[in-house]
C-alpha cells in the first residue's frame, strides 16, 4: 500500500502520531472495562437508557458540552478546541442485537436474547477512548469536534434521526467533514485498517410482493387460478433480471429469502408472498431498481391473468466515501501503526451502514478496523452478527487513535 495523500493535507507530525498511539495503548485497559461493561447489558433499538447512562458517565470530567436525544436515547457532546475553527464529527453506534449468545467469553451479556453481535460496543468504548484522546489535546485543536452516540443503526435509521435532531450543527456551525468505524469480528487480522474510495457498503432495501389468485382443490387447478407457480416463476426471473438490465460492473442483488403460501398439499391457495432483499451500490441503480422489479413482477402476473402488489421498503441508503478522505485515512493509519496497517478494499461490501446519511450531508470517510480474536483464523473466524462473534479487545489500541488522528488532522487544515 502507498500513501498517496495530496501534498495539500496537513500531516500530523511524528511526534503527534507517536504520542497518540502510546497514549491510546496507555488507557487500553480503561477503554475496555467500559466495553465489557456495554457487553454485558445490550439494549436494542432508539430506546438505550442504560447504555446511554455509561455514556454519560464515562464522559463526566472532560468539559464537553453535552445533550441527550428527544426522541431517541442518543448522546451528543461537542469538546471545544482552545482556538476558534471548523467542527468535525466522529461517530460511534450503541444498539445491540436480538441474538442469544453463545461466545463463551466472561462478560457475556446478561439479557436473554440480546447481544452485542457486531461490535458496536467497541464503537462506543472507541469513541469514548477518542474523545479522551482528543481532550488531552484541546490546546492544539483548532475548532471543534462533535461526537455522536447512535441508537438504532440496526435497521431503524437513528443516523437519519439524530441528523433531523441537529447532530450535524450541534456545534454551532454545520460539521465539515465526519468519521465512522465499524469493528471485523473476521475477515481482517486484529488493528488491520481498511476503506476504499467512493462506494464502500451497499445499499439495502426490502421488495414485499403478493401474488393474487383464486383459490381452488389441487385435483382441478384449470378452475383455480394458482399463485403458486406464478411465484416461483418471480423469483426466477428477478435473478435473470438483475444480469440482463443492469451493468456488471454496478450489480444489483436480489436475494428472495421467504415464500409463504397456502396451508396443506391439496388445497390451492388464493395467494402466494415473497420477500426480497435488494443490494445495489450506486445511487443511480438504487433509484431505479424498484420500477423494474415492480416491473416484472406485474408482467409475470398478467402472463397469468393474475396481478400482484409490490411494496418497496427503503433501507440505508449507498454508503459513499471521499477519496481525498480515505487518503487521509490511510496516510495517518500507516503513520501511527506502520506501512502494514492500512489495506484498500479491492470491491465494496454488500452490507448496508446508516452513516450513509451523514456522508450523503458532508465529506467524510467510513472504515473498517480487524478485531478477529488473537489466535483465531480471520477466514474461519464467526462473522459480525454470529451468535459465536467475539471481538478482541486490543482493537481499542487501534480505532481512537485513528479517529482521533482523523479529527485532529482535518481540523488542522482549517
């Protein structure tokens, strides 16, 4: 991996690099006192009062200026650099799962049927750890740097909400650029740093489709008109549909993955229903995606004398990443963990991330950092959202250093 930044960005010294990875590693076992503390009481959803309580209080003595969320449990602090400048925003997500777990680790959540299974308390740990970092070093820090606690980022749009509560102005002044991180459970060996410019996560929405017929005995089918095989028959086409009108090099996946009909093998049911989930990566592809799976939906239907209703349930939208940013990434993460610490996606990832609606608002960069547990292989290890997932600590030496690096380097170029 090269470094190729613009001569034009401000390079934190050395120095300041050097100090900001020792320091990281200094307040290592504080950090992740904190995430087992967020491990072990998971809460789902817009309402996390008990996790927006150790927010608060893990928060307490570092003079920022902080609000809660109205119609979400969210936390919002803004620290004040000693000098007058921009404002930038990291962001770290606090829900939880609906997963029982079965990691075997010590600090096991506490609630039946919740976990943190992809990694969000280290997001919030991590962001507490940089905001220290960042407080440490206000005297340097021109400007301002807004730190936003998220609920709800698994699937129920708290970005989109915090950012119609004011997030982005919480400090006075529309933010200038934002960071994210999201921890690997797999897939990247533990502190590995990775992004890539332009589209880094997909987009995600939900098709509902209804196929209707008419009822009848299975004995005579000619006097029913069966939903059936109409619906099989969708589900075949929408994949062929996805490789002959769309470009191969900007994909759209279309993953039925439930189709419910009837009661018993006898009788023909008077409707068929299938739900999809629909990937695609750019925004142009994303806009007109629905129209044609809308499409040949009904077009199937009426081969049949049938019709069909199709509801397209918006996701998160294409998470977009500057490239100047990502440069920016890359460059301070090889400068504080060496030329090995910092790898570019070679594709996107057909996952879906709600900080796309703030990087559809300002330039900014979202990125990954390998939290695979030391000894396990990152291509067997289980996957972010597995039961099984456990995520190494000494990850937190690594992701507010980086954040930190990030707000301090944006900020120094005014």
């Amino acid at each position: 991996m090269t470094s190729d930044a613009p001569t034009d960005l401000p390079a934190l010294d050395p120095a300041t690099l050097a100090g900001l990875r020792a320091d990281a590693e200094a307040q290592l076992p504080d950090v992740v006192a904190l995430r087992h503390a967020l491990h072990r009481t998971p809460e789902i959803g817009l309402a996390l009062p008990a996790t927006q309580a150790l927010v608060l209080a893990a928060l307490d003595g570092l003079d920022l200026e902080v609000r809660t969320g109205t119609g979400l449990s969210s936390v919002v602090a803004v620290l004040r650099g000693a000098r007058p400048g921009p404002a930038v925003l990291l962001r770290g997500d606090m829900d939880a799962l609906p997963v029982t777990e079965r990691s075997g680790e010590p600090f096991s959540s506490q609630h039946e049927g919740v976990m943190h299974a992809c990694g969000h308390d280290l997001h919030v740990a991590g962001l507490v750890g940089a905001a220290r970092l960042l407080a440490a070093r206000r005297a340097q820090i021109a400007g301002s740097v807004v730190l936003m606690f998220q609920p709800g980022e698994e699937g129920d749009h708290g970005a989109r909400l915090m950012i119609e509560e004011g997030v982005l102005d919480a400090a006075g002044e529309r933010v200038v650029a934002a960071y994210g991180l999201h921890v690997m459970s797999s897939t990247l060996p533990t502190g590995l740093v990775t992004s890539r410019p332009g589209t880094l996560l997909a987009a995600a929405d939900q098709v509902h489709v209804t196929v209707h017929g008419a009822g009848g005995h299975g004995s005579m089918p000619h006097l029913a008109q069966d939903p059936v095989p109409v619906a099989a028959e969708i589900v075949l086409a929408l994949q062929a549909m996805v490789t002959r009108q769309f470009d191969v090099f900007d994909p759209v996946v279309v993953t039925v993955g439930r189709i419910a009909a009837g009661t018993t093998d006898n009788v023909i049911p008077a409707t068929a229903h299938l739900d999809a989930t629909v990937r695609t990566f750019s925004e142009a592809v994303h806009a007109v995606a629905p129209g044609r799976i809308t499409r040949v939906c009904e077009g199937i239907a009426a081969a049949h004398g049938m019709s069909v209703t199709v509801e397209h349930v918006r996701g998160y939208p294409v998470t977009v990443n500057r490239p100047e940013e990502v440069r920016r990434v890359a460059r301070l993460a090889t400068g504080l963990f060496g030329e090995q610490a910092y790898r570019e996606s070679p594709q996107p990832i057909s996952g879906a991330e709600d900080f796309s609606y703030v990087l559809q608002q300002v330039p900014g960069a979202y990125l990954a950092v390998g939290a695979t547990p030391v000894g396990a292989d990152p291509a067997t290890a289980p996957y972010n959202h597995s039961a099984q997932a456990r995520f190494a600590d000494e990850a937190l030496a690594v992701g507010p250093a980086v954040l930190a690096a990030l707000a301090l380097d944006r900020l120094a170029q005014g």
